[in-house]
C-alpha cells in the first residue's frame, strides 16, 4: 500500500513540476511545488520524480532533458524545462532558441561525461583484469575494456567537434 501511494504522490508531484517549469535548479523546483502542492517536497524528492520521468517520458507525454552540468550562474537561467515527448520517447523539438541552447549544452556535457567515465570504467577494468586468475575472466575483462576504450574515444570526439561547431557559429 505505501508504494502505491508513494507513486501516486510521485505522480502528482511529475504533474505540479510540469505546471511551474522553466527552473534554474532542483531547488527551485522543489519549492515551487512545495508552493504549488501546499506541502514540503525535498529536493531528493524532485530528484526521483525526475529520475522516474526521464524513464517513463513517453507515458508522461513529457519530459527534462539533460542540461550541462555545473553551477547554475555559469549554465544559464531557466535551464531545467518540459519537453513534449510522443508515445515512443522521441523528443518533440518546438522548444524555443532559449531552451534549444539548453538542451544542445545538455548534449554537449552528457557526451563529455561519458567520455570520461567510460574511460575510467576502462581502466577499472584493466586493473580488475591483472587481479583475476581466470584466464577466460581476464580475456573477458579485457575484451570489454578495449570496447568501453572505443565508445570513450568516439564521444570524446563528438564532443571535440561539437566544440569545433560551437566556435565556428
């Protein structure tokens, strides 16, 4: 029973976010609703209800995309926004040129951390390699390093390109 009510809230809450978006922060955000809602709902709240709405976007209707990381003074106002989503997840782009630079800067840092976090998965792996007695396990570790390598090059240089685009316009 807790769990029904817990998603039934988390709804109510996904609806309320939709209603007083744009925001620059989860902060924001969590008052607003708290506002909205006539009750405290925590930043760690707001943070699953968008973990659970980026899952479900295309039963919600909508969704927040990924925006740049860091502090929001250096990342812009208003940076957190609904995006229409169609049944099939697939991004509905009507946004405006504001939002639309938010959500290629979201692109830009999603593919910077993964190209970071890749390449440090890979050199975990590595290591975990050269610990393993298997030698199957370690040709398996090692097999899939080499692919974590290749993914962490080609958004590294995605990235560098978009970055190269950026400083063309």
């Amino acid at each position: 029973m807790e769990d029904e009510e817990a998603e039934t809230r988390l709804d109510r809450i996904i609806d309320v976010m939709h209603d007083v978006l744009p925001a620059t922060t989860y902060e924001e955000i969590a008052e607003k609703v708290s506002r909205r809602m006539r009750e405290h709902v925590s930043v760690g709240i707001i943070n699953n209800a968008i973990a659970r709405l980026r899952r479900n976007s295309g039963g919600y209707g909508w969704t927040i995309p990924h925006v740049r990381r860091g502090t929001p003074t250096d990342t812009g106002e208003n940076r957190l926004f609904a995006l229409p989503v169609d049944r099939d997840g697939v991004y509905i782009l009507d946004v405006s040129p504001e939002a639309r630079a938010h959500l290629d800067a979201g692109s830009h840092s999603t593919m910077q951390h993964t190209a970071t976090m890749t390449l440090n998965h890979t050199n975990a792996l590595r290591i975990a390699a050269t610990h393993t007695r298997s030698v199957n396990l370690r040709a398996r570790l090692n097999d899939l390093a080499d692919d974590y390598a290749y993914i962490a090059r080609k958004a590294a240089a995605v990235v560098r390109e978009l970055e190269a685009e950026a400083d063309a316009a």
